[in-house]
C-alpha cells in the first residue's frame, strides 16, 4: 500500500503552507519512505493524487506528472497546460491517463513504465468550473473521471459514453467491494452521511 504524506495545506487553494516535507510512502508490507525530494534535495511540494505502478512505484500529480521508481528516483513525466490532479493506469498497464484540467492526457507505458507519445485522450464536455479530478478505470478498460457535471465515463478509445450524475460536485472515485463492481464517489460538500 502506497500512500502521500502531504507536508502542505491549502485549505482555501491560495494560501499554502508547507511546514514538512511531503513524501511517498510505503505502508504495507512494511513503512518506508520512497522518496521526499527531488535529485536536487528540493521539495516534492504538494502532492495530490498517486497511482501505483505495479513495480513499488507510483504516478503522482502535483503541477505536472511525475514517476517515482520504488528505489527512490523521481522523474517528470510532463508539465501540464493547466494543472494535472487525477492520475490512473490502463488495467494492462500500456497506458497513462492525467488530468489537465478539461483535456484527459494518454501516454504509452512500456515495461518498466516508462512513458512516451503525449497526447489528448478526451475532453470534458463542459467548461465551467475546475475540470477532471479523480480517475479510475474499470477491468473493461472505461475510464471514468471525476468533474463538475459528475462522473464522466470513457471508451478505451476516447469515445465519452455518458456522465454519471452525482448529487455534488465529484472528485474522487473508486472501485471496490467483493468482486470490484461497485463504484464509490466522493464528493464535496457533505456536512454529515445524510
């Protein structure tokens, strides 16, 4: 289990303070941390989503795309146009999908998840508000992201096959239970569980 230990916070996303270094970490099977910095020594800053890469590393977002290897080594994958946030794999681990706010970026992985041929996978269909925020694909490989009119779901081949509505604005999104199948959206806004 990976996770991000974020050392900033910008509750009000203008006014961030960043009073310990931000980290990936491993959890399980035991806690380590994969890295808190660049080659450099500077800080990763505020990392927002992460995606396993199957290999001990992950995917994170924070400005642009970055891999971290499970050895430590970070690596830009691209800047963003905007601002990457979601961040989510191809079930075959072939493909790599970021947000950039209304474009959904694809990239070619190859084995050791490398990542190469840039390019626009899908638009959100409206242009109000923040855009894409939260991925996850389904064992069919349909991406569904998160955004202002609710969950926006895609073909493999970029083809958009509807939105799902949800009650609030969505921006993050899960499979799971027994067999995987049921999907779970968070969303903002909620005071208690009713």
């Amino acid at each position: 289990m990976l996770a991000v230990e974020r050392g900033c916070s910008d509750p009000g996303l203008n006014a961030m303070e960043c009073n310990k270094r931000s980290a990936l970490v491993q959890f399980s099977p035991e806690r380590r941390v994969i890295a808190e910095g660049f080659a450099d020594g500077s800080s990763l800053g505020r990392l927002n989503d992460l995606y396993a890469d199957g290999l001990g590393g992950a995917w994170v977002t924070q400005g642009a795309i970055y891999h971290i290897a499970a050895a430590g080594a970070v690596v830009k994958v691209a800047d963003a146009e905007s601002f990457t946030n979601g961040v989510v794999a191809s079930p075959d681990f072939r493909t790599l999908y970021v947000t950039d706010r209304m474009n959904i970026l694809a990239f070619d992985l190859d084995a050791d998840r490398n990542a190469s041929n840039r390019r626009i996978f899908a638009t959100l269909a409206d242009t109000q508000g923040f855009g894409g925020d939260g991925m996850a694909v389904d064992a069919a490989g349909r991406l569904y992201v998160t955004g202002d009119a609710g969950v926006y779901v895609f073909a493999p081949d970029g083809t958009q096959l509807g939105v799902i509505p949800v009650p609030r604005r969505a921006i993050t999104l899960s499979f799971a239970g027994p067999d995987r199948r049921t999907l779970y959206v968070g969303a903002l806004g909620a005071v208690t569980p009713a």
